[in-house]
C-alpha cells in the first residue's frame, strides 16, 4: 500500500489536522504522526487511511484513480469571457475615505467614456462569441452616466441569448430615470451599506441628511425591487471596526441575510490612508468574533444569517470544484473567464489590476477597445498563478482549499515571491481555515447547528469531523 502525501500541522484543540492533496483530511495524535514520518504504520493506521482515499494498493486502481479525480476536480478551469465589469465614468457623487478604485469629483471633465469609446466597447462586445452575458457597470458612479448604461444594455439585449445587468451604485441620488433602469427584470443592485447606519456615515456620507438620503434609498430599493434583486456589502476599517451585532441587525432587520463582510482594500489610493501591512490579525479577529455573534443569532433566529465569505471557503472545504470567487481560486488563472474595461477603454484582468496599473505600480492591462487584447503580460503572471508547486503552499495542510491571488500580492509588496505566511492573503486564509476546522471539530450544538445550515444539509455529519485514534 502507498500512502499519498500528507501535510500536517497542530491542530488548537489538541492533536494534529492531517490532509492530502486531493482535499481528504482527518486529525489524529502525535504517535500516528511518528509512525507516519517514520514509515512504521500499523495495520489499523493502514486500513484508515485506505479507506478514507488517503492510499492506494497499485497505481490505476480505484483508490488511486479516485483520488486523481478528487485532486483534478479542484482545480479552476477558466470558462469562456462572459462576464465584463464596465467603467463607464470615474466621477463620484461621494468621496469614501479608503475608496479602492481611485475616484474623482463629480464635475471633473475627462474621466467618463467619449463617443469613440462607447462604440469600441460594444465593438469588443459584439466580437465575443459566448451565448451569455453578465455585465457589472462599476465606477465612480455608474448611474450619472444612465445613458451610457442604457446604450449597453440594448446592445447586450440584442446580441446575447441572455443577459444579467449589475449596477454598483452607491444608491445617493436616484432620478426617476434611474429607478426606471433599476426596475428592469434583468438589472441588479449591489450597493454598500457599511455596518450600522452610524459607520456608514462616519466613512461614506458624512453628514445625517446625506445618510437619510442613503437609508431611504436602500429601503425603497428593497421595498420597489424585492430583496432577490438588491445586495449589499459592508466595508469594515479592522481599525475602527463596528459592533457585530450591530452590522447583522442592519442587514437582517433588512431582510438581508447574506452579509459579505470586506476589510478596507489596502490598494491604489486607499494606501495613502492606512496602513497596508499589521492589519490581517486585527481583522482575524474581528471576523472571529463575527462569526461567533453570527452563531448566536442563528441559534435563536426564524430566519439564519450568513458571512458570504465564510460559508464559501467551508463549502470549497467540503467538496471540490467550488470556484465562484475571483479571489480564492487554484490556479487563479486571470484574463480568460472575465475582464474589466476601464473608463478610458483599457482591457484589466482585475478590478485590482486596474489599480495596481492606476497609481504606477505596474502595468497590468492587457491591450484596449480600440486595438484589441493582448495577453503577454498577464500569461507570464499565470504562469505563477498555482499553489501546487509553491514552495511555501506545498507544505501547508490547507494548500488543497486555498488559492493564490498574485495580484494582491503584486499590489501590497511589489512583488510575488515574498514568503506565503508573510502575505496578507495567507495570513487571512489561513486564519479563516483554522476557525472553520475548529467550528467542524466543534461539539457544541449552536456551533452544529450553524454549520449544517451554511453547508447547506439538515443537520452536520459526525463524519465530516474524522478522527483516527
Ligand atoms: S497561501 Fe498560506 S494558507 Fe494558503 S496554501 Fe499557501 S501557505 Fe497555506
């Protein structure tokens, strides 16, 4: 019998978390890791692990090829471009202290798209050969150019089979034109409503007639398009962060029950503000705690509530091939499945990327609406866009659930070779692993009860905490 590699590391509460590279994971003591290391398994060490896919008795058996499929169903395999972020202007009607994507003011002349520019980017559209479309409109503010929008959507409607509009507004100032196009069957809202009303004014409004504005519109968009076509996120300041509690009853009281919650992107501008290195323990933290507050609640409320985030790495835990976020992907392949269009036509692989290029960092676009993509930077960056190999990842007990995101990497420290447990994004990662295998292992019925909900089964497995005493 051989066993297939297994990384390992103490686990909190005692023990050691063992796992392979197919994603298959156990605990176990320190004398099972002993007779692991030094090659004397015994028979019961043998039949465990052969029975949980963690060995094979010859290469192609059905052990083996079990794992081989396990192990390739992890890997993201980008799909056809059919999703594209437009930036149609980068004018703001509002001035967010840590704003990540480098606004301007709202007068400024020669931030939006010109005439040329819109037709190069339905040109670009046109030439696209997938059958279905999903087009976010980012800025700035997206909706002071509703002619823009309006323009796009038509094109969209009568070039793809099926089309899903997003528009990411900050819900300020809606004319009744605007409300008309938020009232489309195909068109979405995604807003941002940070925490409690309170730290939504102190980082975004900044004064109480400007925050009622806000607040009455968020509830009449709930009100007018129903809570299936609203979403919201809250940015969090770990340095200043609101009271858990307070952010769930601003969502749930709501009817939102989906909470996303986002630490201030210390990227582009925003890293004139704060401090972009020293966060990632204050936010770990902070994101503990949340999820704690978030079990409670789930433990009494009708209706339970989720940490968007949190449930997704769960669920990449649980089973492969849970690819839906741009951020945690392994290979994170960029360029391919979709991109974003900047206001002045050129072609990013990333939201980030466009900042990353915005302040000088580097020059991460990828060609333009007027003369086409060009791909040669960023395929040498996807060279490097796998954790398999990393030479930090390859030893790390989580590598199978976890990703890469060399954009951020490149964003925070200018580079991509800093060692993987110095990085913002493994020191998050690697924090949120923890809490979700400590929630898995955990025996308290709260904890279970909150965690069959958000992996989605009526009550959680005792099989998927193994251990091999
Ligand atoms: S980034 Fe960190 S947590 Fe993720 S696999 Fe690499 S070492 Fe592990």
């Amino acid at each position: 019998m051989t066993v297939f590699p297994l990384k390992f590391k103490p686990a909190a509460d005692g023990g050691f978390f063992f796992a392979d590279d197919a994603g298959g994971y156990f605990k176990s003591d320190e004398d099972f890791l002993s007779r692991y290391v030094s090659d004397t398994l015994s028979g019961s060490d043998r039949e465990f692990l052969l029975r949980g896919g963690h060995a094979f008795e010859e290469p192609g058996d059905l052990a083996y090829a079990g794992f081989e499929f396990r192990f390739a169903s992890r890997l993201y395999v980008p799909g056809p471009l059919d999703y594209i972020i437009l930036v149609p202007t980068l004018r703001c009607n509002l001035a967010c202290g840590y704003c990540q994507v480098s606004r301007v003011n709202e007068n400024t002349p020669g931030f939006d798209w010109n005439a040329d520019t819109v037709e190069a980017v339905i040109a670009f559209l046109g030439g696209i050969s997938a059958p279905k479309m999903k087009i976010e409109f980012q800025g700035g503010e997206p909706t002071l150019r509703l002619d823009i929008l309006s323009r796009i959507r038509d094109f969209c409607r009568s070039r793809f089979d099926q089309c899903e509009f997003v528009v990411c507004t900050n819900l300020q100032n809606l004319t009744d034109e605007i409300w008309d196009f938020l009232s489309l069957p195909d068109v979405f809202v995604s807003t941002s409503l940070d925490g409690d009303v309170s730290t939504h004014e102190f980082q975004r409004t900044f004064e109480s007639r400007r925050t009622a504005q806000f607040v009455n519109n968020l509830d009449a968009a709930i009100a007018r398009l129903g809570n299936g076509k609203v979403s919201a996120l809250p940015t969090i300041n770990p340095h200043r962060p609101p009271d858990p509690k307070s952010v769930i009853e601003a969502y749930t009281s709501r009817g939102m029950h989906s909470i996303y919650l986002r630490p201030v992107n210390f990227q582009g501008f925003a890293r004139k503000r704060y401090d972009a290195h020293a966060s990632s323990s204050i936010w770990n933290n902070y994101h503990s705690r949340f999820i704690d507050e978030l079990v409670e609640y789930n433990w009494r409320a009708e209706t339970p509530a989720e940490e968007y985030y949190f449930v997704h790495c769960l669920r990449r835990i649980l089973r492969a091939g849970h690819n839906g976020h741009v951020d945690l992907r392994n290979p994170n392949v960029v360029g391919h499945g979709y991109v974003v269009i900047d206001h002045d036509g050129k072609i990013y692989p990333t939201d980030e990327a466009r900042m990353v290029s915005r302040v000088g960092q580097f020059d991460l676009s990828m060609g333009d609406v007027f003369n086409g993509m060009s791909t040669a930077t960023i395929d040498a960056l996807n060279q490097e866009a796998s954790n398999n190999f990393h030479p930090d990842c390859v030893h790390c007990a989580y590598q199978a659930f976890c990703g890469v995101d060399l954009v951020d990497d490149l964003s925070r420290y200018g580079r991509i070779d800093v060692p993987k447990h110095q990085t913002d994004f493994c020191q998050r990662h690697f924090a949120m692993f923890d809490k979700i295998f400590a929630m898995i292992y955990s025996d308290d019925p709260k904890v279970r009860k909150s965690m069959a909900i958000w992996a989605g089964v009526p009550n959680f497995d005792p099989s998927l905490a193994r251990w091999h005493r």
